[in-house]
C-alpha cells in the first residue's frame, strides 16, 4: 500500500518538473524570438541612413522626404513602448514608400548599382521581420495553448506563467499583391 | 540426433541468419511516415539508423555471398565488408552532403550575386527556428533545387540557374521554404544517406555479378562432376545472383517508399511557412510544365529534388519506381489549403 502511494506521489512530482520545465523551455523562446526581431528592425535603421545618403547624391531638392524618413526612423529608435514602436515603424514604413516613389523619377538613381543593393536589402529585412514576428506568434501560441491546456494550467498557475501577448501583424500589402494567374 | 544435411553448412546457416535480421530494419524503414513535424524528426533519425543497420547487414550477406561462389574468398571478403560496413555510414553521416554538391557540380552562391536568394533563405530560417542553410547554385538552365546536410546546422540548399530564371519571387520563396522544411525535419539526413549506402551497395552488386559470371563459367569448363553437391551448388549460385541483383532493387525501392511521402509534408510545412501555399503551387506548376531534365541529377539523387529532375514518363513502372509523387496531386493539396 505505501508502495503504491510512494510511486504516485513520484509520478506526480516527475510530471510537475516535465511540464514546468517545458513550460521554462517555450517562454525562453519566446523571449529569444522577440530578440530576433529587434535584430532585424535594427538591422532596418542601420541601412536607412545609408539608403538617404545614396537618394541625396541624386535628389538633392527632395529635402521634405529625407527629413520625413530621418525622423520616422529616430522616432522608431527611441520609442519607449511596444505600441509606440509599432506606430512609429508604421510611418517609417510610410515614409520610406515615398521616398522609393520620389527615387522612381530619377533614372540614374534607379540604376545605381548601391541603390539598387540597399533597396533589395531593404526589402529583404523587412521580409525577415515580418518572419521574425511570425515566428515569435507561432511561439507565442504554442505557449499560450500549453498554458491553457488542462492539467499543464495548474503548473502555470503555481508557478505565476503570464499569458504572452501576440504580434499585431499589420498585413504587408506585397503578401495580397502578387497573384500569378493561370489559364 | 539427426545430422544436418551435407548442404548446410555454417556459413549458408549465417546468411540464412542474416537475411531474417533484414527484416527488423525493413519494417523500421517500411513504417508508415507520420504527418506530425514534430513526430516526424525523431522518426527520421529512427529511419537513418535503420537504413544503417540495414546497409550492414547487407554488406555481409553480400561477402558471405561471395564466400559461396569463390571458396576461399572469405579471407579477403570479410575484412572488406568490415572496412565497408564501418565507413559507409561514417562517410554517409559526415560527408554525404559534400558528395552530393560534387555530383551536382554545385558552387557556392556569393550573397553580392545572390542578394534575394540570401535575403529569402535568411528570412525563412528565422520562420522556421533554425540556423541559415547554406547556398549553392547549379549552373542548370532546367528549373529545379533540393537540400542536403545530415542536421540543420550543416543544412544546404541548392538551387538552378533555371529556377532563379523561370520562377517569380514568390514562387522561388515557395521552393525555398520547401527546402527548408526538408531540413528542419531531418528528412535531409535520410535522404543524404540513402544516396551513399544505395551507391554503396549498388556498386558492390554490379561488381560481383561481373565476377560471378567469370567464375561460373570458369567452373562449368572445369568440370561436369554432376552429383548431388554439384545441384546444391549450383542452387547457391542462383541465389547469390538473383541476391546480387535484387540488393539494389530492394535498396532503391526503399528509397523512394521513403521519400514519396515526405514531399507532401514538406510541401504543407513550406506552405505553413511561407503562409502563402499559392506561390509553392505555382512553382509546382512551372516547374511540372518544364520538361528539360536536369543533366547533373541521376538515379541515385533523383529522390532530393523537389521535382523529379529526370522527366521520365508516366506509367505503371515509372509509377512505382517513382521518387516523386504526381505534381498535379501535390499543386491540388496546396490549392485547397
């Protein structure tokens, strides 16, 4: 009899560690995840200076854009929280558009070998932010769900797991443009 | 106590042996694939190890094999499987990659000439959770790519010129996000194995047939001293061939049963990656449409590309020795998504 209540209360204890630690596991991912996309935003801030440097080389009156575009980006830098962050990433996002808009009428820009780099690079982080978030979101649910599920929502409660917060994705509009038709 | 008959002798006792422990590896290989990602890693590397033990196995069947046709032999023959069954695995975990991008005359892609490829296989990585695969491009102008390394840390993914050529961005990204499941599951790992030790054993079938052929003529010149142990022989000697020559069969049927499955799931995973199943179904699409083969792919590594790169036409034959399933099933599981 008491051996058979030594071995339940083992299995009990074996179980809490399994799922705490589990749970341990997924919240550092999260947190990991997270870092990833501030590499990448910061990555993003990093080229800007350069792109601007580049555009004026060419464009020299379109003073407006570049100070938009300086701004939008120190704004996004210094922005305390993550909602003010997201704001601002949204208006350098705006700014930057307008910035590729005005490049557009002027053809020696165009086909400059550094303008075109910075602008793939461009495009390319800013993918892999929008990867990096999805990535964060996936991690996010996964942990959101162990947390939830029954009996692993005892554990959480224990030990004081907080629900993780989602990454609002303002849908990059390229994701619905490209629509290859086949007849 | 009954005596054995004349004709069992320890060594046919041993393949006889041997040939039942195929089995535990087969059916290890044979299972089922699952269609959980998270399943489908640790199965795998399961997979992997059976392939192993089952390469092994063979090794020795085969120079026991050789025993019976040239008495003798095994003085030399079980050293050889001995050095072959160590280094067969050991050059298949740790080198399989490096041979596949020979055999595919594939060269690094510089990130300058590359910039989107680079930019796209970084942004996946990060979607998928694991270290940026390495790239390399194949100087091609038929429109494939596949993926190679034994774990994601030594993860490659090689691309044509033809597929940079003929697919759009968002297609190529499908192709791309493909590839990357293939390694994040560990598929890679087996199918890079696969195309060593089926080499292996493929190359090994092809010699002693050539031998036994010299040597049953040989032997059949020498003497028509008939008698039961003559039949007995010659019996063993028809096993032996038809072993020699269904080794590789079995070896490349394994293959494909193992690999047919998992284009399907790397397809919903590099769908699920992307979040965007309609660029990998219109690559599909390009890709089934273009009917160039591609020169550097043959037999053995048919089964990494993410198309099969040697056009061969449909039919119940080819259905069966398929490494691909039909691309038109594959484009209709990614639309309904």
């Amino acid at each position: 009899m008491g051996m058979i209540a030594l071995i339940i209360f083992v299995v009990f204890v074996l179980y809490i560690v399994l799922a705490y630690n589990r749970l341990i596991t997924l919240r550092n991912r999260i947190k990991n995840a997270w870092a990833q996309i501030d590499v990448q935003l910061k990555r993003r801030y990093d080229l800007i200076p350069n792109l601007v440097e580049t555009v004026k080389g060419y464009a020299k009156h379109e003073r407006e854009v570049f100070e938009k575009v300086t701004e939008a980006r120190a704004r996004a830098i210094g922005a305390a929280s993550v909602k003010d962050q997201g704001q601002a990433e949204n208006q350098l996002t705006g700014a930057l558009k307008t910035l590729f808009a005005v490049a557009e009428s002027y053809p020696e820009l165009k086909a400059n070998q550094n303008f075109m780099m910075l602008q793939e690079e461009l495009a390319g982080t800013e993918g892999k932010i929008a990867y990096a978030r999805q990535f964060y979101n996936d991690n996010v649910m996964q942990y959101n769900i162990l947390r939830e599920k029954f009996p692993t929502n005892i554990i959480a409660g224990m030990f004081n797991f907080v629900p993780q917060d989602m990454f609002e994705i303002t849908v990059p509009a390229e994701r619905e443009a490209v629509k290859v038709k086949f007849d | 106590m009954t005596t054995l008959p004349e004709w069992v002798t320890p060594n046919r006792a041993i393949i006889a042996i041997l040939v039942l422990f195929l089995f535990v590896p087969l059916l290890v290989l044979l299972a089922p694939a699952t269609t959980n990602i998270y399943e489908q890693m640790s199965w795998n590397r399961r997979k992997s190890f059976a392939l192993c033990a089952f390469f092994v196995i063979l090794i020795f069947i085969l120079a026991l094999l050789f025993e019976e046709v040239a008495p003798g032999a095994r003085i030399i023959a079980l050293p050889l499987a001995i050095i072959f069954a160590t280094l067969g695995p050991l050059v298949g975990y740790y080198n399989s990659d490096k041979i596949i991008l020979k055999m595919s005359a594939a060269r690094p892609a510089t990130r300058e000439e590359h910039l989107f490829l680079q930019n796209t296989v970084e942004g996946l990585a990060i979607a998928a959770g694991i270290p940026t695969p390495k790239l390399y491009v194949i100087e091609d102008t038929a429109p494939n790519a596949f993926a190679t390394g034994r774990n994601p840390e030594h993860g490659v993914i090689a691309v044509t010129t033809g597929l940079l050529q003929k697919l759009n961005r968002r297609e190529i990204e499908g192709v791309l996000a493909h590839e990357m499941s293939h390694i994040k599951n560990y598929d890679t790992l087996l199918g890079s194995l696969a195309v060593v030790l089926v080499g292996v054993v493929a190359l090994l079938s092809d010699w002693m047939l050539r031998n036994f052929w010299r040597t049953s003529r040989g032997r059949r010149r020498a003497g028509r001293s008939g008698g039961r142990g003559g039949q007995a022989q010659a019996i063993v000697l028809v096993l032996a061939i038809i072993m020699a020559i269904l080794a590789p069969i079995i070896a490349q049927l394994l293959r494909l049963a193992v690999s047919r499955r998992r284009e399907l799931l790397a397809d919903a995973h590099g769908a699920f990656l992307t979040r965007y199943p309609d660029g990998l179904a219109s690559a599909l699409e390009k890709l089934d449409a273009d009917t160039e083969p591609l020169e550097v792919a043959n037999k053995s590594t048919a089964h990494l590309y993410i198309v099969n790169p040697l056009r061969e036409h449909a039919g119940l034959l080819n259905n069966l020795f398929s490494t691909h399933p039909s691309t038109r099933e594959r484009i209709a599981a990614l639309r309904a998504m």
